[in-house]
C-alpha cells in the first residue's frame, strides 16, 4: 500500500479558518456564561465541567483563556483523528464481511432505541479489535516528532540533545521485524490472548510517553460506539471503480474521498 503525502502549506494560508474557529468557541463561553447568568439549567457537557473545575492547589475556577483553548484543542484534535479513524475502518468493514458480520452481531446484542452503555462497549471485544487493527494498518497520525531531551543514539546514528526525531507509525505498524504479515487485516493480533505479544512501542496510534494523546480514552469510546451505532442498523460496502490512496498531511485520510454504497440491515 503506498501512501502519499504532501508538504503542509504556510501557517499563514490557515489564519483566516482558525480566526473564524476561535470567535466560535468565543461565542459558545459566551452564550453558557449568559445562560449561567440567567439562572437556566446546563448541560452536563464538556463545556459546563470545565467551567466548574477548579485548580486543585488554588481553588481558583480556569480562566476563559484556559478553557477556551482546552475546547479549541479538543475539538481540533479530539474529532478530526476519530472521524479518520472510523472511515478507514468502514472501508475495511466494507472489504471484510465476516468483520462486518461480527461487529453487527456485537452492536445487535444491545437493545433496540438507544446507544450502548459504558459496560456493554467494554463487553465489544471484536469490535475493539477491528478498531484496533485499523489503526494499526490506517494510524490517525501517521508521522510525529519529538525533540531529544539529551544525547542519544539511533543504529549507527549519533543523536544529539534538541535535535527533532520523526517517528512514523506507517512504517512501525507495518514493519516486518515487528509484525508477522503486516500488510494484512489481522484483528486477532489484538485478541487478550495475544495483546501482550505486541511491543509497546511497535503500536503508536496515540503516540507514547509523557505527549501521548490526552484524549485516548474517550477517542476509543467514541469510536466504538459510532461503530455500534452504524453497524447494527447499515451495511457500508465501497462503491464500484472506487480507487482509494492514503492521503498523509497532518493526518491520515483518504485521497479524494471515500466513496461507498450504504444498505440498512431492516
């Protein structure tokens, strides 16, 4: 599978978007802090909980400076990487059926009219594995880099302190000292049985260390309950002469889209 990248454009062509983005989320403390005001009822949302929050040494509520960039950063990162996640898993759903069939099967065990709950999404075992193994495969971020806190060594190369390290999930989830068939869609890779066969720095969909991703927990749960959302009620197969190319910027997305065929299960 060959992926294809591009150089990400000026920072300066992206200012207009991230103004209209950040007046937005101005507006949005803006109306909560007038209903707020008003004495009217709040949602139990992101939102309403961080403008509860106080700081555990001072006592002090954050500023509207820091929950509005803690929404900016949410929102920005938090939807983008989890929307690609889920497409590049449809498209496998639609190139595997018995997947497809097995997470149906799991999404149907949950009572028709409303949404899994937090214990029947931990019970979705082939549902986490088929997640699992997309990302592994179609990684949300497919490159990052970190900047060495002090010397050190990489082979044969000498790395000094400062200097910027790339580090490309593409190539780790598919490189074949670390994986047996790595070019294949295996979810059994990450069955219990066989999770802790896999080293834990052979899989990066979320990053490691002290910058992993702060949101990995509810990016799974998002994930897994849109997948059992549209899994017991469509059927997504990709639709005919479509030609699919992993398109790599900040994130891993598909080249032109992705085109598919949707049935409902009724």
């Amino acid at each position: 599978m060959r992926i294809i990248s591009q150089q990400i454009p000026d920072a300066l062509s992206s200012k207009p978007a991230q103004k209209i983005f950040r007046e937005e989320v101005r507006r949005l403390l803006a109306r909560r802090r007038a209903r707020i005001a008003a004495g009217a009822a709040l949602p139990d949302d992101l939102v309403t909980r961080l403008m509860n929050a106080r700081d555990p040494e001072t006592g002090e509520p954050l500023s509207d400076v820091v929950i509005h960039d803690n929404l900016v950063t949410f929102i920005g990162a938090g939807h983008e990487t989890t929307a690609n996640a889920l497409t590049w898993t449809l498209f496998l759903l639609g190139e595997f059926p018995e997947a497809e069939a097995r997470m149906a099967a799991e999404a149907k065990r949950v009572p028709a009219g409303r949404a899994p709950g937090e214990g029947e999404l931990a019970g979705m075992a082939g549902t986490r594995m088929i997640l699992e193994e997309s990302m592994r495969l179609y990684p949300p971020v497919p490159f990052m880099s970190r900047q060495a806190v002090g010397p050190d060594r990489l082979g044969d190369a000498q790395v000094v302190r400062g200097t910027r390290v790339i580090i490309a999930p593409w190539v780790l989830h598919r490189h074949r000292k670390l994986w047996a068939d790595p070019d294949l869609f295996r979810p059994q890779r990450f069955a219990p049985e066989n999770r802790g066969k896999i080293s834990r720095f052979a899989y990066l969909p979320f990053g490691a260390g002290a910058r992993i991703c702060v949101g990995m927990g509810f990016a799974m749960q998002e994930a897994l309950l849109a997948l059992a959302m549209i899994a017991r009620r469509f059927r997504v197969m990709l639709a005919d002469n479509a030609e699919v190319f992993p398109f790599a910027r900040m994130t891993l997305r598909p080249l032109n889209g992705l085109p598919m065929r949707i049935a409902s299960r009724q």
